[in-house]
C-alpha cells in the first residue's frame, strides 16, 4: 500500500488529509499518478488540474513531479512553499 498524503488548498479540495491506495505499477511517476487522481474527478479534479501548481514529496524528501515512485511508503502532494 501507497499512502498519500494532501496539503493546504490540495486537502482541502480533496476533503482528506490522508489515503491509502495499492501501490502504482512500476515505472510510474508523481506526475503519472496525479493523472490518474486527479481523473477521479469532484476535488480531485479541481485540486490536481494543474500540476505545475504543485509540489511532491517521496518519504518526506521533495521530488521533481517526473520522479518514479518505486518502492516509496508515503507521497506528498502540496502547493508551492512560500516564506514570510
């Protein structure tokens, strides 16, 4: 099992914080796999519309969208970190 984990305006889009899902065929990436969530449609839709607006993280360490998820136990989707 894969857990996803959503955050800021992703989560709340979504309606969840947290969600496990079997495990993606290998070779599939962050990008690939919000693709695929993001055609759930509803909050999925509208929060992963446009994944440049996003950004990943792989066991807690931010990866580029084109990253494959292989073995990983947790991804992360957020928008982008501001400072202030």
């Amino acid at each position: 099992m894969l857990t996803l984990v959503y955050f800021a305006w992703v989560r709340e889009s979504i309606g969840h914080d947290e969600e496990q899902m079997e495990r993606p065929t290998p070779g599939t990436t962050v990008a690939d796999l919000i693709a695929t969530l993001a055609a759930r449609g509803g909050g999925y839709a509208q929060a992963l519309a446009d994944p440049a607006k996003l950004r990943a993280a792989i066991d807690q360490r931010f990866v580029p969208l084109d990253t494959v998820i292989g073995d990983a136990k947790e991804v992360a989707l957020f928008p982008p970190v501001t400072g202030g």
